[in-house]
C-alpha cells in the first residue's frame, strides 16, 4: 500500500468525517433516493429470499450464506469502483477525491447516532419514564417495558458505545485504508450481519458468515474506539480515563461480543458504570459479564454525560484523522 494511495484514501475519510457533521444525511435526500445502507438492505432482503430455504439442509444454507455474502458485497463494491472510475474521467484528481470523501460521509452516522440517544434524554425530560421507554425502543432490540429508569439509560449507553464502534469508527477506519470502496464493503458486511446475522433458526446457518465476517471486520476499529473514548474522557471533567482503562483491560474480553465489549468497557469505566451484565431479549434471558464496576442504577444525567463523552471522543477521533492526513500529503 504506496504513501500516495493512502494520501487519496486517508483525505477521503478526513473529508468524510468532516462532511457529515457539517451536513450529516438530508431527509429530503432520504424521502427522494432512500440511503444506501437501504438499498444494500434491499439486496440482502432478495438473497434471503431467493437463497436461504427451510427445506435444505443446514450445510447447503451455510453455503448458500457464504455465496450470499459474497455478492451483497462485491456488486456494492464494483458499482461505487465503476462510478469512481467514470467520475475520474471526467474531473480532476482533487475534484474526484472530493466527490469519493461526500459519497463516503453516507456511511457514517455520526450526527444520526447522537440524535437518537439524544431522543432518549428528551423522552425523560419531556415524558418521563414512558418518553424514555418509547425512545430507546426505536435502538435496541430489548422490550422497553421489561425496563426501568436505569435499564432504559443503560441500554441507551450501551447503544451507544456499541454504534460509535461499527456505525463511525469502523467504516471511517476502513475508508483511511481503501476508500469509498472500502468503507462501502465494510457497511455491506456489517449490514449483513444486522438483518442476517442473528442467531435465529431461519438465519443461524444462512447468517452464520455475515456474522463471522463482522466480527472480524469490525476488530480493530472496537480497539480504537475505546481508545479514542479514553482519550476523550482525559478532556472532560467527571469523566476517568484510568478507570476506562482498567476496565477495558479487566472486563471487555469478557463480553459475549468480540468486539461490543471494548467501547462499552471503555465508556462504563470512564463514567462510573456498570455496563452490559444479564438483560433481556425477546423474552429470552442472555446472561452476560458486567462492563465496569460501578454503579448499576445509572440516571438520565449519566445519558447526558456519555453523550458529551462521546462527542468528545469524536472530536479526538476527527483530530486524529485530520493530523495524520496532513502528515501523508507534506
């Protein structure tokens, strides 16, 4: 990988990354086009259909599940490498780099995350318990119900340690490395594994690829989201940089994610939480290890500081792309 393409690739994330929190995605654009987390969601709604059938065995489905996988990423990939390919016939380098670093900011969600959680805060402000049930249902899987005032604002943290991971870090890392093209592979896999990855019985042999491949694609960047949080939580006062630490080294191995751990680890320890633990989905109970160990009954005040925490951690991440952009292009 020559110091000039990664000069391209890391301005197209840099740009990106700037792009969408200046602009973040339009709902006009959205009501006109859709977005193309939704049409690679399309695709993979086909092949589900087409491929994956109750009546072959769990070995045919496991294969169909890795040819799936195969063209749900590769026919992203080839359209977005032939339209870069067109567009560089068209205009200048810098002109198309540009248009690369816009297409990529697509895929990331760094002002939709913080909206959403931030639908939380204004749940309790505005309703109380029931505002904030109602909000974190629209970003979690768990029954709102099932779930108190501490359970509705850990599950609100957890969503959103675990999405700065493989909603921001992850595709900006992967974009650093290969461009609009990578970080379009990197949304396909990890889209895969949200609508396809689960565990269930129609999707646990069909799915079981999708799963694997986002595990492995989204490990370096759960590493360096917890490090950029650390490294936020340095800037901001109430917050403690030697406990995320700790408790990322002490407990982030210990989630039943390969990946969720780190970031949740990270953001527990700096704020004085406990994270993850036993919880609740669909009626079924997943027992897994606490992240953190602090306090369990976290309050809408403790929300409010993980999303200061986490704007912060973005801004250090965007410090970082930016100063290691500058470096590639002296």
């Amino acid at each position: 990988m020559s110091v000039s393409f990664l000069s391209h690739t890391f301005f197209v994330a840099c740009l990106a990354c700037v792009a969408e929190v200046v602009f973040g995605y339009p709902a006009w654009l959205f009501r006109l086009i859709g977005h193309p987390v939704t049409w690679v969601g399309a695709l993979i709604a086909r092949l589900d259909r087409g491929l994956n059938h109750s009546k072959d065995t769990s070995g045919r489905r496991k294969l169909y599940g890795v040819i799936a996988l195969g063209v749900l990423t590769a026919t992203p990939v080839l359209i977005v490498s032939l339209c870069l390919k067109l567009l560089s016939w068209m205009f200048t380098p810098l002109e198309t780099h540009i248009m690369e670093g816009l297409a990529a900011s697509t895929l990331i969600a760094q002002r939709s995350l913080w909206e959403h959680v931030r639908a939380v805060l204004d749940g309790f402000e505005s309703n109380g318990l029931m505002g904030g049930r109602h909000a974190v249902s629209m970003i979690v899987g768990r029954d709102p119900e099932q779930l108190g005032e501490a359970g509705v604002v850990r599950a609100a943290i957890e969503s959103l340690a675990e999405n700065f991971s493989d909603g921001i870090v992850a595709p900006l890392f992967w974009a650093a490395l290969g461009g609009l093209p990578g970080a379009t592979a990197y949304k396909s896999i990890n889209t895969a594994d949200s609508m396809i990855g689960h565990l269930t019985s129609r999707h646990a042999a069909f799915g079981w690829a999708s799963a694997k491949l986002d595990d492995l694609v989204n490990l370096p960047a759960s590493r360096l989201s917890a490090l950029w949080i650390i490294l936020g939580a340095m800037t901001m006062r109430g917050a403690s940089p030697s406990r995320a630490f700790r408790a990322v080294r002490r407990d982030a191995r210990h989630h039943r994610s390969p990946n969720a751990g780190w970031p949740e680890a990270a953001m527990a320890g700096a704020l004085g939480l406990r994270l993850a633990g036993p919880r609740v989905y669909a009626g079924v109970r997943v027992e897994d290890h606490w992240m953190g160990d602090g306090r369990s009954e976290a309050t809408p005040d403790d929300l409010a500081k993980a999303l200061r925490l986490y704007r912060r951690a973005c801004v250090v991440q965007g410090a970082v792309l930016i100063s290691l952009t500058s470096l590639l292009w002296l």
